[in-house]
C-alpha cells in the first residue's frame, strides 16, 4: 500500500499514541486529533486521505465527524473505531457513508488490511469518476464537427432539447451522424451519469428485437435458457437510443407506444408489468410521412415519437463542413494507426472537396481511413482514393474493362459498393436499395469481393 495521509482521531492519548505510531512505521504521515472538531479543521485546511475514528467522543462522536468531513469533501474515506456497545453506532455510520469500522481493541494487522481494502475502493470509485467525466467531455455539444449554417441550426435545437426529458426523433439519411446527436443529448442531460443504450431495429428479426426490447423468461422460446433483462431494463434511469425506428413491424410499434405512454412493459413469456423510467431517442432515414399514409407505420406512434424532431442535413447540402471533417479523420487515423501523415494533395483534396457523398460522414470518415492506411508517404495523394473518386485513373491493378460482360459487372459492382455505403453496411437495406434479396446481394458481395469490407 502506497504512503498515505492519515488522520486518527481519539480522545484517548494512549490510543491515539498507539496507531499514530504503527502507521507511521508503515510509512505513512499521521496527524493524530485529540477531537472531532480539532480533526475537521485539519481536513479542511489540508489534502486528506483517510480519516480513522472513534466512534464515542466527547463533544462531537465519529458519526458527527462523519457528517462535518463529507460537507467539506465526501471523497475522503472515514473508517470508524468501535468498542462492543457502539457496534449499531457504527454500522448506521456506514449507511450514512462511512468507509469501515473496527472493533476494539484493534488488531493492528486487520487494521492494515481494512485500510488497504478502503483506499483501493476509494481509488477505484475515483477511476470511475474521472471515465465518466471524460465519457461526457468526448459527447460535448462542442465536439461535434459543423461550421455550416445548417449543422449550426441542429446543435441549438439539440442543445435546448437536451436538458430536458422530453422524446426526441432524429432524422436524416444514412450516415449523417444520428447517433453522434443521440449521444450529445443524452451526455448534456441530467441523465448524463445513467446509461446510454443504443439498439438498431433494422439489424433483427421480430422476434429477436422484441427479446432485445423488453427481455424474456427461461424457456419463452428455443434457446431462452435463462431470464434475460431488456434493453429497457437495462437503460432505467438513463436514455435509450433505437436506430430506424421506421423498420419496426406493426406488433412491435404497438408495444412500443405502450412503452411511451405507460412506461409498462412484460418480458416475451411473463405476465408481470415491468417499468422504466427511460428517455427514448429514436432515429430513422425513413420517410415516416409515407409510412403513415400507405399505413406501414402508426400515427398515434408517429405523434408520441414526433414531440421534437431533429433533422440532420446530408453531407452534400453542407459542403462547408467537409474541410474541417477532411482534417479531423485525418488527424484521428493517423493517430489511431501511429502513420506519419500529414495532409493530402491539391488533388486528392479537390476531388475529396467534389465529391457527392452518398454514404455522408461516415463514407467520408471510412474514405480516409483507407487512405491514411494506403498512403506511402506523409501525403495523400489520387492513388490512395478509391476508384469512385479518381475517373479515369485506374492503374495496372485495377484495368478498364472493355467487353460488355465487363462493363455491367463494373456497374453492377459500384452500384453494390455505394448501397452499402449509404446504409452504413446494413445488408438488408442495401438489398432493398437494390432491388434485390439479401441472399443475392451476398452472393455478389463475394463475386466483387466485398465480404468484409468497411462502408
């Protein structure tokens, strides 16, 4: 155990002499207080580890001292001494925030072991502290990337949204950073110390989705082996974040509008009324407005989602923004993947610069991160580009096609490439992008060799 600083409090001097003494054998530095009052005023003027107290005193008891030392810093950690008849004294203590408490006569090992045990809870739960404190500085409002009129427009809204508790739909296409928005609410909340889960409704089948949701009872269903909470349950008293809520089948929609207006909800397989105190945020690149009108989506669950709706522009109606994203992925992979690159060439960034962007932040976020692991130098240039970027530029590697079995696949093949692009990955809605099933878009994906590559 590293050196401490220590406070030991006792109105006995034999006792104060004893512990103050073996402490400070065990290197560590002791004030020993006659008092309460005289041990409180040392913690306030000076940097304090841990406070070791008797329980009875005259003047002001370890409890009373308890209560003094978390008003001026409830950090520090005060482990009570007890004698037999003050054991209940104690025990209440620590239900009021005391770290431990000792029986005496102390055993002067034990009391090493306590101490040890104390100081590590007090360091872990300060590890947690300052996680969290970063975990909320990384989601600042400020740390989103847009200079552009527009992107200005939905940090306000998302702003004077986010201390309040009220739900909030987020909408724009594929890519554009609905869940950076999700998260920047949630962290500039007064939710911000509770959890944040995320679920996409368009990466399960209905059934599974509904277990995701709300959990599900031993032996709902094959392979229900044990009780499994939801993500409801799991996000009590933070927020919870579904991703196109526009692919929630009809069923799901009705127990989901039961969510928003009760707070109710059972397990798939139980009979007992769970509740929650969760804030939904939700998000969809789908056009809700039809959904209602060919009746694929409910109204009265369009309005309960629709209480502040956030739109978020393409990344192409906000082409300002592109050179400040262009320098921070930059930056970030380079870093990420310790390459000495700097920057990019006239060409490559005018092309980066033009570029429509189908699949938003995100293709341009992955479109550097090839390039900063492709580049051989310190500077990007066209080569380092993927083909879509670079017309007429294909190289040895990559020949021009010129039969027109050739010309289809090539079509066929960007055409694949820029779905996935846009759905961020997500095969089913690239399959229906396409106009195809999913089973045929597998089948193609291996044929170009697009099996786990990055959107």
């Amino acid at each position: 155990m590293e050196s401490l600083r220590i406070v030991v409090v006792d109105d006995e001097p034999a006792q104060r002499e004893l512990i103050g003494g073996f402490l400070t054998k065990q290197g560590h530095e002791v004030f020993a207080a006659a008092s309460g009052p005289e041990a409180l005023a040392y913690v306030t003027n000076r940097q304090v580890d841990l406070v070791l107290s008797d329980c009875r005193m005259p003047g002001m008891s370890g409890p009373e001292l308890l209560s003094g030392i978390k008003a001026v810093n409830p950090e520090i950690p005060l482990v009570l001494m007890t004698a037999y008849g003050t054991v209940e004294t104690a025990v209440q203590a620590m239900k009021d925030g005391a770290a431990d408490y000792l029986a005496k006569p102390l055993d002067l090992e034990e009391l090493l072991v306590r101490l040890a045990r104390v100081t590590e809870r007090s360091r872990l739960r300060s590890e947690v502290r300052d996680l969290q404190a970063r975990l909320v500085e990384r989601h600042r409002l400020e740390g989103i990337i847009g200079e552009s009129g527009r992107m200005q427009d939905v940090l306000a809204l998302t702003k004077r949204v986010a201390p309040s508790d009220a739900t909030v739909l987020i909408r724009g296409e594929s890519g554009t950073g609905k869940e950076l928005i999700a998260r920047a609410i949630h962290f500039n909340s007064s939710r911000a110390n509770g959890p944040l889960v995320s679920l996409n409704c368009a990466a399960l089948p209905e059934q599974l989705l509904e277990s995701e949701l709300f959990g599900h009872e031993k032996g709902a269903f094959t392979g229900a082996i044990a009780r499994r909470k939801g993500r409801f349950e799991q996000a009590d008293g933070g927020s919870i974040f579904l991703d196109e809520i526009g692919d929630l089948s009809p069923a799901l929609q009705v127990k989901l509008l039961r969510v928003l207006q009760e707070r109710e909800f059972e397990r798939v397989g139980g009979n007992q009324t769970l509740r929650a105190d969760v804030r939904v945020l939700a998000a969809t690149h789908r056009d809700l407005e039809r959904a209602l009108r060919e009746g694929a989506f409910r109204e009265d669950l369009y309005y309960r989602l629709n209480v502040v709706t956030i739109q978020i522009p393409p990344l192409r109606e906000r082409r300002e923004d592109i050179p400040l994203l262009l320098e921070h992925f930059l930056r970030k992979f380079a870093q990420k993947n310790h390459r000495d690159v700097t920057g990019l060439t006239a060409a490559a960034r005018d092309a980066l610069l033009k570029y429509e962007y189908p699949g938003n932040v995100r293709e341009l976020e992955n479109i550097v991160e090839r390039a900063v692991l492709l580049c051989r130098g310190r500077v990007i240039d066209m080569e380092d580009l993927p083909a879509t970027l670079r017309p007429g530029q294909r190289g040895a590697a990559e020949p021009l096609p010129k039969d027109l079995p050739g010309v289809l696949a090539d079509i066929e093949r960007q055409a694949i490439e820029s779905a996935l692009a846009r759905s961020g990955g997500v095969q089913t809605q690239a399959a229906e992008a396409l106009g195809i099933s999913e089973r045929v878009l597998r089948y193609k994906m291996k044929k170009y060799g697009l099996e786990g590559r990055s959107p």
